[in-house]
C-alpha cells in the first residue's frame, strides 16, 4: 500500500493559477470596494447558475442564509418549522434565531434525510415550513412525498443545501427546488469562498428583493438617497476577497463533482464487496448525488471510536461523522424543548453509528486503495 501525500478528511482547493489570478487582483480590491463590490455580484451571478434560479443572494455563512430565508417568508414568534435531527446544529438555531421553533423529524436510515412518514405526524396548525437536508449532498430519493406534503399543508419547502453545491435531482439543481435555497462556502464544503461564506437561491421576484434588504440590514433598497430601514436585520454581507475567491471556485464545480463521484463510486464497490453488512445511501440513477461527504454505517456491535483510533495509530488515516449528538440530543436544544434520548431512533443509530472517509479532490487514486485496504483492515479488528 502507498500514498501520494498526508490525507485529510477534507480540504480546499485552488489551482496554481487561480492562486496566481487571486493574487492579482489584490491591490485592486484593497484601493476600492472591499464589501459588496463587483465580485459579490459576480460571485451571486455564478451561484444563481449552479442553482439553476434566477436570483441568489451572497452572506457570510449558510445560517445568515437560513434566517434571511425565514424572515423573508415572515416566519417568526409563534411558528414552528420542521426540521431533521441528522443536521447541523446551525439548521435548528437559524429557526430559533428568527423566534420560530424548530420541530426536530426522524429521518429515513436509507436516505439519511427527513422521512416524510414521520414528518406528516408532527405537523400542526402552527406548521409554516419544512427545511430539507441534502445531508452529505444527496437530495433525497423521498422528495415527491416531501413536496406534497407541503402542498397539502400549505407549507413552503427550504432546502438546506450546505452540503449539495452541484447535486442534481432529474434536471433540478439543489437550490431550485424550494422556496428558498441556502449554501454554505465553508473551507470544508465543495466550494469555498476562503473560509466563511453562504448564500440564498431563488426564483421569487418579490422574496429576492426581500432577502437583498436583509442582505444590506434591513434597509430599503428603493430608496438610493438615505439610509432607510423597513427590515430588522443585521450584518451578513460577503467581503468581495471572499467572492472572488468563491468566483474561481465556481468554475471548477463540474470537475469536482466528477472527481468526488469516482471516489465514492470506488469506495461504494469496496465496501458492497468486502464489508456488505455495511448500509450506505441510496441513490437513485435519476440524482447526481454531490458526496460533500461519503457515509456509511456501521453494523451494531463494531466500535466507530475503536475504527478511528486504528485507523490513525496504524495508518495515519483520519475518518471522522457527521454529525453526533443529533441535534434533537445537543444540550441547547434539550434544555429548551425538553427532547430525550429515544425520541428520534433512526437518527440516533445512525449519529452513533455513521462514519466518513476521506473526501477531497486531492485524494489519487493510489490513496482511494490505501485508505480502502486500511480500513477493511481496521475493520476487521473492530468489536
């Protein structure tokens, strides 16, 4: 077994001459607009392409994103959102921060994602919205009974789509498919924008032009001459370095996404072939799947912990999951609603049970056998 260099779990990537490009274009930044200038419209040009919608809004992060989609829909004090307890903490307390409360479903072990069975039985007079998970970058197999769940309840669908830059459902990018589409440009996810970022997604005129006041704190954008605010917001706005880092990032989005495939194709193949009892995530032929991570989960009776401990002593591989606690069981989350242990199982099994292997296009092809030769092997010891 060899590998071509360290292997990380995750890690950003700009090409020598994006650097190159970046670099360039510094002192231009520095003697003009350092915020909101011509690489954030830039940057919102491109994200509105990748999401196949006609409007996109650049923040600071995926939460920003998140509660300038909830302000925009009006909800608030007295709302209640539904949302999957294997997500992020951030996707529960972006409905918190805007007063709403967030109403935490089970998910779907095959999927990962919300499982509309157990959503429909928690929707009440005081339901408004349901924000969907792409988790891991797959947009669900299940997302037929999501969307008509949400048009007999009259319920606006967000996607939370931190994950799934670039995955695709039939000819529906993720971002087109709500309301409302938020992203995240962490240095971890599939594109970055140097480190912090996010951004919102849609074809709605009128949200659009909502979200964009929120996007300037609230002020009104109709007004050029003073500093008039019609919107309680805040500061969410993208610096342009940011954005124009995010803007050479964009232009390799359909490489990554193929390269990520090839991997989780070979580490699929491996795993159905030397550890089957192994689950992994459906995917259907008609959904790219975008493989911001690649999961799978455990049987009962194999120590994830005991998993990575030798992966690393042995071998210097890092395997990590996403996410433990779930968000129903995070401590905030239990001292406001009182949740317990046993209130959620498919997402509790798999929280405990799900691992990540290393995802990043830097990985080559001699790293995918050296980490899939070193795992079966670490498996094995496993109890």
């Amino acid at each position: 077994m060899k590998r071509s260099h360290n292997i990380t779990t995750a890690r950003p990537w700009f090409s020598d001459a994006d650097i190159d490009f970046i670099i360039s274009k510094i002192p231009d930044i520095l003697r003009g607009q350092l915020t909101m200038g011509k690489w954030v419209h830039a940057f919102e040009e491109r994200m509105a392409g990748m999401a196949g919608t006609r409007y996109a809004v650049a923040t600071n992060s995926c939460t920003a994103a998140l509660e300038i989609a909830l302000k925009s829909l009006g909800i608030g004090s007295g709302d209640e959102v539904l949302v999957p307890a294997q997500t992020f903490a951030a996707t529960a307390a972006a409905v918190q921060n805007v007063g709403a409360t967030p109403i935490f479903c089970d998910v779907c072990s095959y999927t990962l994602c919300l499982d509309p069975k157990d959503a429909i039985g928690r929707i009440t007079q005081h339901t408004r919205a349901i924000i969907l998970v792409h988790f891991a970058g797959l947009i669900t197999p299940d997302l037929p009974e999501i969307e008509k769940l949400c048009r007999d309840y009259k319920l606006h669908l967000i996607e939370d789509a931190a994950h799934a830059q670039g995955a695709v459902k039939g000819k529906r990018p993720a971002g087109s498919i709500g309301i409302f589409g938020a992203f995240s440009y962490y240095a971890t996810k599939i594109l970055t924008t140097a480190g912090e970022g996010g951004g919102l997604a849609t074809n709605d005129e009128s949200l659009y032009k909502i979200a964009k006041s929120y996007q300037y704190r609230g002020q009104d954008l109709d007004v050029s001459e003073e500093e008039v605010f019609i919107h309680l917001g805040r500061n969410v706005r993208m610096m342009d370095f940011a954005a124009m880092c995010g803007v050479t990032q964009h232009d390799h989005l359909e490489e990554f996404i193929e390269c990520r495939n090839k991997i989780a194709d070979r580490y699929n193949t491996f795993i159905k072939s030397e550890m089957p009892e192994c689950e992994l995530q459906v995917c259907p032929t008609d959904t790219r799947h975008a493989f911001w991570k690649h999961v799978f989960i455990l049987p009962q009776g194999k120590s994830r912990q005991q998993l990575k401990q030798l992966m690393y002593e042995k071998y210097k591989l890092p395997i990590n999951w996403s996410y433990y606690p779930p968000v129903h069981l995070q401590p905030v989350f239990q001292k406001m609603y009182g949740t317990y242990q046993g209130m959620l199982p498919v997402s509790e099994r798999i929280c405990a049970d799900c691992v990540n292997l290393p995802m990043n296009v830097v990985l080559t092809d001699e790293d995918v056998e050296y980490i899939c030769e070193a795992l079966l092997d670490c498996y094995k010891l496993c109890k």
